[in-house]
C-alpha cells in the first residue's frame, strides 16, 4: 500500500512542468523551515503589552518542540533504519537529491508538524497556515520519492505529540520563560 | 563560507529584514521602523523584499543540494539562520535608531518623574532602542536615583 501510493504519486513527475518547479521548492530542506522560523521572529514581537509575553511563551514553547521533535525522529531513525522509497522502487528522482539517511520516520514532517501544533495552540489561523506548510512539504517529499506516506504520518504524530509535551511542561515550568523573559525585556529584546 | 552558504545568509537576512518591518509596522513599534513617517510604504517595501528574497533564492538555480554535501544540515541551517537574522536585527536596530534619533527625544522617559525607565518592546512604540537602552543603562548606573 505504501510503495503503491509513492507509485502513483511520483508517476506524476515530469508531466506538468510549472507543478513540479513547485514541488521541488516545497521539498527543499530550505523553504518550510525558513518560512516557519520568519513566522516566529514575527509572532515574538507581534501584540499588545498584555498579549505579546503570551507570543513570546508560544515561541519558545514552537523552539523546544521542534528540538523534541527532532531527537526522538533521530532516536527512531537509527533504530528502524528503514531504507528510501527510491532504494526500493524504480522512482523519478530528479526532483530532489538522494538522502543517506533512513526514511522512518520523516524529521520534516515531524518538525513541520510540531512548529505548526505549538503555533495552533494560540493561533488558530497562524497555526491553520504553518499545518498546510507542513502538510505540502509532507506531500512533496512523497512526490518526490523521498518518503513513504507511513514515514510522514509517523513523523507528524510525533510532532504533535512534541508540541503537546512541550506545552504541558512549560505550563507547569511557567516561570522558567517569564523569568528569562523579564530579563530580556530589561534589554528592549522582548 | 561557501556560496551557497552566502546566498542562504542573504537570504534570511533580507527576509528578516521584511518581515520585521512590516511585523513592527503592524504592532506599531514605532522606533524600530526604518521609514516611520511613511507606515504604508514600508508595509509595500517590506512585502517586496519578503518576496524578492524568496524568489531570488529559489528560482534560477537548483537548492536542493544534498545535505551532506554543498547544502546545509539541520545544525548548520539553525547556526546560519541564527546569525543572519541577528545581524539582520541589530542593523535595524542601529539604523532606525540613527534616522528616528530626533523623534525619540520628544517621546522618551522622564527620568525626573520616575526612577526605572519602562521596559519591554512596547516601550519602542514611543522611542527608539538605542534611547530606552541608554536610559536603561544611565538607571542602573544612577542606582538610587
């Protein structure tokens, strides 16, 4: 069922130029990162005097999930070793370099998926936009033939799953960021 | 530095740049915008510069390079996005300081009525960084004042 999806998916590379220019920005390593990063340097100045030190928490919050995300994604990568879609299967390919290393789970899903969650929890429609950020690059990584449908399944829950660990800590370790961010208001930077 | 990695530094420092712009247009922190007398234009100019930085990134040459090679992996990517957004903020800062440095006079704290200066990025809705840190910083070498 997975290599039949990745199949039919990536049978489309190469019939509709302008969609594929598309995919191959959307599956870079580079745009949905980067674009999720601009939205946090925005969401840690936006608001009121009253509204904005709950930005600033949801940012820090975004920052540790998506560091959760990442090492328990690296933790289960070695220990699944699941080979790419690309090893197995005849795929095109040239939408995308050959990654090394082990398909299970997927870390971009995984981090898109964990900065949009912690995001949604303040930000509905912030949020909204980060999860269909996170969902194209999930997308165009199966396109692409870079990961199978269950490698960016599995790393999406456990972003959301990150994302919610890391908002239940911080509301229990609350004083943690306002004390950190009391000082930084000292210096204008917060 | 490689080229790529140039180009990725340029390009998250001009994005930067937009972003926080307009993001201080919008929540009015008046002394970190550039251009305050004219909010619109910088609105305009900051969406210009988001957009062309993306474009001029992406299209023309291929960016997906693989991450163990000429491309950056996740470490590295944080490391230079770090930098270029910090050097992208403090020229900002220096730079609205310097062109806002009149309009900060009228609008700062009255150190005779108060003994600690307000803190936080509200207070840049009515003067610049360079004036709130220095008065920040004459408070706290005046002690009891």
């Amino acid at each position: 069922m997975d290599s039949a999806i990745v199949l039919f998916l990536n049978a489309g590379v190469g019939n509709v130029a302008p969609f594929d220019s598309l995919m191959k920005v959307l599956v870079s390593d580079y745009f949905v990162p980067v674009t999720g990063s601009l939205a946090l340097v925005s969401l840690w100045m936006t608001g009121t005097h009253e509204t904005r030190p709950l930005n600033q928490v949801t940012t820090i919050v975004a920052a540790a999930a998506i560091g959760c995300a990442n090492a328990i994604t690296t933790i289960i990568n070695n220990v699944v070793e699941r080979p790419r879609p690309f090893v197995d299967n005849d795929l095109a390919t040239g939408l995308f370099y050959s990654p090394t290393d082990p398909s299970f789970p997927s870390n971009t899903a995984s981090v898109g998926f964990a900065l949009a969650t912690a995001v949604f929890l303040r930000h509905r429609r912030l949020g909204g936009v980060l999860y269909a950020l996170a969902f194209c690059w999930g997308f165009a990584r199966v396109y692409a033939g870079v990961h199978y449908p269950t490698d960016v399944l599995a790393g999406a829950a456990i972003g959301v799953v990150a994302a919610l660990a890391m908002a239940a800590l911080f509301r229990v370790l609350a004083f943690v960021p306002r004390y950190a961010l009391r000082w930084l208001r000292l210096l204008y930077v917060a | 530095m490689s080229d790529f990695e140039a180009a990725y530094v340029l390009w998250v420092a001009l994005s930067t740049l937009g972003v926080t712009q307009y993001t201080a247009v919008s929540s009015k922190l008046w002394g970190l915008v550039v251009l305050r007398r004219w909010p619109g234009v910088t609105r305009v100019c900051a969406a210009v510069i988001v957009i062309g930085a993306f474009a001029w990134f992406f299209i023309g040459e291929d960016r997906n390079l693989p991450d163990t090679g000429d491309g950056l992996d996740g470490v590295e990517q944080t490391q230079w996005f770090a930098a270029a957004a910090a050097i992208s903020i403090l020229l900002q800062i220096a730079v609205s300081s310097v062109v806002n440095h009149r309009w900060g006079a009228s609008h700062g704290w009255d150190s005779a009525a108060e003994r600690w200066p307000p803190s936080g990025l509200t207070w840049l809705e009515h003067t610049t960084f360079a004036r709130a840190l220095a008065a920040r910083i004459r408070a706290v070498l005046g002690g009891s004042r």
